[in-house]
C-alpha cells in the first residue's frame, strides 16, 4: 500500500502531528527510558549493527517510522480506480435519510437541553 518511504508529511502536519525530516539545533532533547527483556536488547542491538547503527539510532528510526505508519493509517488509504468510483459515488448520492435518523435529527441534542 504505502510502505514506499515517501510519507505525505504535510498532510499529518496540517493535522496536528509534526513530521520532519531532522531535527533544527534549536530541538530540544529527552530521554526515553525502556526496560526489555535480556533477548529483545540482544535482538535490537544484532539489528542495529547489522545496519551500522546505534541502538539508540535504530530503536528511534524504527518507533519514528512505526508512529509514521500509524497515523497515516488513521489518514491515508488506496483504491484501485473501480473503487475509486463507487466511494465518490456514495459520497455524491448518499442514501436517503431512513425513520431513525429522522428521529435522530428532530431530537434536541443534549448539550442544549
């Protein structure tokens, strides 16, 4: 589906999250601190060496990319051209209002009772 390495950036930042590509000297930096199990440290740090890595490097790539992953998830989704077509067409002929949300629309919502 996505997993291309492009990631629409301003998309989500217009949505409230901030993706960017470096951090400015002007960023801030904190700690995160973890307590794993004795084989899944071993996991990461075999997988960051693998890549030439730090453990530290790699844990935040791999949670940077996976919180990526996560909120276009929330925002993004693909369609062949035939799908395509019939969701622009529910959204331009939605169905017409059935007897429970008539009722549903004549009720005094709550906040104003």
């Amino acid at each position: 589906m996505r997993k291309s390495g492009a990631y629409p950036a301003k998309g989500l930042e217009e949505s409230g999250a901030t993706i960017v590509g470096r951090s400015s000297p002007g960023d801030a930096k904190g700690s995160i601190n973890l307590r794993i199990e004795a084989g899944t440290r071993k996991l990461i740090d075999n997988a960051a060496a693998v890549l030439g890595k730090t453990r530290t490097e790699f844990m935040v790539e791999s949670a940077r990319r996976e919180a990526i992953d996560v909120l276009l998830d929330q925002r993004l989704f693909a369609l062949d051209s035939q799908r395509f077509d019939a969701f622009i067409d529910a959204l331009d002929n939605p169905p017409a209002p059935g007897p429970k949300l008539r009722s549903l629309l004549r009720r005094m919502p709550a906040w104003q009772k």
